[in-house]
C-alpha cells in the first residue's frame, strides 16, 4: 500500500474537511459555500481556479512543465434531499438535506490529491481539477458541458471515482467497459372516455388499458431486448380516479417509470419499444394515448486505453486491483464528460456495506479511512500519465 507521507501528514485537515462539508450539505446548482471552499483552497496551493461554470461548478488548473498531455479529474459536491438519520458529530445540520452519496468525500480526496501535486509538481503536463455542481439528476455534467467545459479546459482523457460499500478501504476496482447504466424516464397518458363505473360499455376504460400495458412492459426485457444484454424497465409512478369516487371510470390515467441499459443500442430498443407497447395497447381498447420518453444520462462506458492507464495507476497504490466488479443499474452524469474525452471510472472501497451504510441510505456515512488511498490513486494517475 503506497500514500505519500505528504498525504498521510494531510488526512487530519482532509478528516475535518470532509465533515465541515457533511454538516453543510447543498443540493446541486446550490452548492455556493462548497463551491467557495474549493475554490479557496485551490487558490491557496496555487492552483488556477475558474468559477461559475455549470452555476456552481469550479475548475482548478495545475501546469507543470512542458508536457502537452492534458487530463481531467472529476468529483461531484451535490448532496441530496434526505434527511439524515444517524447521530454522528457532525450530522447534517440542514433539515432535509444530507451527503448520503458520499459528495463530500469525492470532494476532500480531490483537494486532498490537488494540494499534493501543487506542492510536489511531480509531473509535466496540465491536469484540470473538475469539481462539479448537480450529479444527482439535475444535470451538472451536461451543463458544463454546454457551457463550454472542454472547449476552456480540453482533456485528452478525463477521470471519475466513486466510493463503493461493501468494497473494504484498501480495495479499488478498475474495469473496462459498461460501469453504469443509462438513466431515463418515460411517461405514458392513457385518454379514455369516463362513465359510470357500472356501465362500462357506454365509455372507453383507460385503467384497464393501463392494467393490460403494465402487465406487458416486462416482456420487453424478456422477451424482446437481447437476453445477453441486460436492460431495466420499471413502472414507478401511476396515478387515476379518485379515491372518493369508486363507481367514476376515469377519462385518463397517467404512468411513468424509468428504464437502464448498458449499451446505446439498448437504450434505443427500450424507447422504441416502450412506446409501441403504449401505442399498440391503446389501438387494442380504442383509446387514445400520449408518449414521452426522456433521455437524461448515457451508460458510464469505460474507454479502454484510459482504463489501462487507471489499472497501472491503481496498482502503484494498492497493489491488487479489483478487475472483475459488477457495473451498477444507477446512473452517472460523468458519462457526459466520457463522451468528450476518453474516459474511466473506477469505484474505491468505503467499507462494509452494514447498518445503513448503503448510498442514498438516510443512516449513510463516507468512510474517511478512504480518504488518503482515494487522494493517492488520483496523484499516482496524474504522475503516471504525466510524465513529460
């Protein structure tokens, strides 16, 4: 196990970090105060700091030397709106708001790797310290993105990591290929005519449309998408009637849900045929219906040759890596930076996943045991791609 004594002699002041920032939690595109402390601690070890991109977001450019190689490192700052649990000393003082992904870590381990490189300058190229406002599903990464992140700051490869319970804090997995699964919404409107609940035959009944349409959306995953490629849909909203009113056939009833894949062309197959089920159940009762389906993160699909260079940059730290890990059916905004720059994420062990320990749990907690092998894996990737 390899932590420059550098590092090590930082954890005390990364510790107290992390926890300032679990007890200030701000949801994304709110992250002023975090955005604020990152930026002055960048300033403070002499890091170029640009503000405002993505509302909230901060990038700090560190250039050594004359090596041409420019790569970007990302960590997320949004918390949720949870309300915490647990009593711990530094709970979460904002009601209704928490760090229940673990934000806060990712952002100490990248201040912890940027104050590092500052002072040691190992290296001969430009790394560009991405802090970003918004991953939980307001879109932070697209944002940037649009505001012009890879036009400011270009990266020839660009970097994300997670923390992963039940992973222990000395294990990282680096794994190529699909990490994590697109995340879309859908929504399906089924319009009717309403009647008397007792004289079916004079109205067109959408609840029983919809009834027939959830009954059949599973044999889309099994029975149309490719059985070696794993694909999720799932019904998660459904709304019709009145509950005061139990002999009212509704004129419409309303459902929505979400749907994963791993590949692209998956998730082409699960849009289209999400609204041929929807379009062909309501030609089967007469009725009318609306689709939408939005596309709101690409699958995580880890570059090969990036990966490669996180495999080495792992192993330099913690000697065994993990190379065969599950991806996950949650989602990740990073997937916008990937499909700018070659890219790779990797999942960093937070510990048993026990007693609530599981992301997006309201008892959930970062291990700060993680906190200096994560700032050492981001400082060995940057020494070893740099090299000049």
């Amino acid at each position: 196990m390899s932590i420059p004594a550098r590092i090590k002699d930082d954890l005390p002041f990364l510790t107290t970090l992390r926890r300032d920032l679990h007890a200030h939690p701000e949801l994304g595109f709110e992250e002023e105060r975090t955005a604020g402390i990152v930026a002055k601690l960048l300033e403070e070890a002499g890091v170029t700091v640009h503000r405002g991109l993505g509302r909230t977001g901060v990038v700090g450019t560190l250039k050594v030397g004359d090596g041409i190689r420019r790569i970007g490192l990302r960590a997320d700052m949004d918390a949720l709106a949870m309300t915490e649990t647990a009593e711990r000393p530094y709970k979460s003082s904002v009601p209704g708001k928490m760090h229940a992904c673990g934000h806060d870590g990712h952002t100490a381990m990248l201040l912890g790797a940027a104050r590092h490189l500052a002072a040691t300058r190992g290296f001969s190229g430009t790394v560009h310290f991405i802090f970003q406002p918004a991953e939980e599903g307001r879109g932070g990464a697209k944002r940037m993105v649009e505001e012009g992140l890879f036009k400011l700051f270009p990266c020839d490869a660009v970097y994300g990591l997670h923390n992963m319970p039940g992973l222990a804090v000395d294990e990282i997995a680096v794994v190529a290929g699909p990490q994590l699964a697109s995340s879309d919404s859908w929504r399906v409107t089924f319009r009717g005519v309403g009647t008397h609940g007792a004289k079916p035959h004079l109205g067109r009944d959408p609840i029983t449309a919809a009834g027939t349409f959830l009954s059949s959306l599973q044999t889309i995953v099994g029975r149309v998408v490719d059985p070696l490629q794993p694909a999720v849909v799932s019904a998660c909203f459904l709304q019709a009637g009145d509950s005061k009113a139990l002999n009212v056939i509704p004129d419409l009833v309303e459902i929505g849900g979400t749907a994963r894949a791993y590949s692209h062309e998956v998730r082409d197959q699960m849009e289209t045929e999400i609204g041929r089920l929807a379009q062909g159940t309501a030609a089967m009762y007469g009725i009318s219906v609306e689709y939408h389906f939005e596309r709101r993160i690409p699958p995580v699909i880890n570059d090969a040759d990036a990966t490669a260079r996180a495999l080495a940059a792992a192993g330099s730290v913690f000697g065994k890596v993990r190379t065969n890990f599950p991806p996950s059916t949650a989602g990740d905004d990073f997937a916008f930076f990937a499909q700018n720059a070659p890219g790779c994420y990797v999942w960093l062990g937070n510990g048993p996943a026990e007693g609530g320990a599981l992301h997006h749990n309201t008892a959930y907690d970062f291990n700060d045991e993680a906190l200096g092998y994560g700032a050492a894996y981001w400082v060995s990737l940057v020494e070893r791609e740099l090299k000049g």
